[in-house]
C-alpha cells in the first residue's frame, strides 16, 4: 500500500485496472518508454506518473552515492547501463558526476561503448581492480549477465549494490506518487 492504495506490478502487455496510476520503473527513453508504454496507458484508461527515466539527475545522484559507499581503493569505476543511447540525459548527468573518481566510466550491456570493451581496455592497462555500478540495472537477467561478463574479465571487481537498494530509493518513489495524487 502506497497512500491508502494498492500498488501491484504489471508488464508491458499485461490488462491494467481503469483509472490505476502506473510509473513505469526503470525504463529509459527507449521504445518502450515512448511508444509501448503511452500505447498501453491509452487502452487501459490508466494516469502514467513520471518515472526514473524522467530523473536522470536523482538516478544519477543515488547511482554515485552507492559507488562512493562502495568503492575502497579502486581507481577503475564503471557505471554500467543497459543501453546507452536511451538514457543520454542519465549519462550526461553520471559524467559530471563520476569526475571525482580517477579512471571513470560509463558503459552499456547493449549498443555502443560495451562494458566487455571497458573491461578488455582495463585488463590491457593492467588495472587489477575496479568497481562496477549498475544505473537502472536491476537483479535478474540484465545483472546476471553484467555479472558474468565481468567474471569473465578475470579482473579483480567489485559489483555496487543495484539503484534500488539505495535507502532513499523507495522513499523517493513513493514521493512521485504523492507529487500526482
């Protein structure tokens, strides 16, 4: 219960209650944001409530917290998405803020500047230990396979705790429910 109110989940395809108000969680500007989700929120009847993608200043605010909180003595930090060109603004805001580290980087499962690149690239400057944090990478089959890429490196690493464990994290949900409400 969020509110008084009954939250469930749902997927895209799936029949949704007339009149729920639906965040879309984790999805960036992709196809499914911009098209698939309005698509179903039109069918259903439902109010669509801005979701993470629409925060990539706070997404990225918490994604740093966590590797701050995370990191001991690794000049390699990887912040990983699951595509890049779909979360620009995210990435955007990920770099300004990643400066403070010594060797950042931003890199994507999917699409254009592969994590396995970043990875290859550290694993050729000798670099024997980094700390991967996941942006918008949540458990399941996206993170299981960051995770096998990266032991399959044969780098030393250390894997940052997903967006969602962040403590302010589902406080900062239930507060764009209320913004709407």
């Amino acid at each position: 219960m969020i509110l008084g109110e009954a939250v469930n989940t749902a997927f895209l395809g799936d029949d949704l209650p007339e009149g729920a108000k639906v965040l879309p969680l984790f999805l960036t500007h992709g196809r499914h944001l911009e098209n698939d989700v309005p698509k179903m929120a039109e069918v259903s009847g439902v109010q669509l409530i801005a979701g993470p993608a629409e925060y990539p200043d706070k997404m990225a605010e918490m994604a740093l917290e966590l590797a701050v909180g995370q990191r001991n003595k690794q000049r390699a930090v990887m912040f990983a998405l699951y595509r890049l060109g779909d979360a620009q603004d995210l990435m955007a805001e990920v770099y300004e803020r990643s400066k403070k580290f010594p060797l950042p980087s931003i890199a994507a499962l999917h699409g254009q500047c592969k994590a396995a690149s970043v990875l290859a690239l550290w694993k050729a400057e000798a670099i024997t230990d980094a700390l991967i944090q996941p942006v918008l990478l949540f458990p399941g089959h996206s993170m299981d396979a960051l995770i096998e890429l990266a032991k399959s490196s044969d780098l030393g690493f250390s894997m940052g705790p997903v967006l969602s464990d962040h403590p302010r994290f589902a406080e900062w949900l239930a507060g764009c429910f209320q913004e709407k409400v």
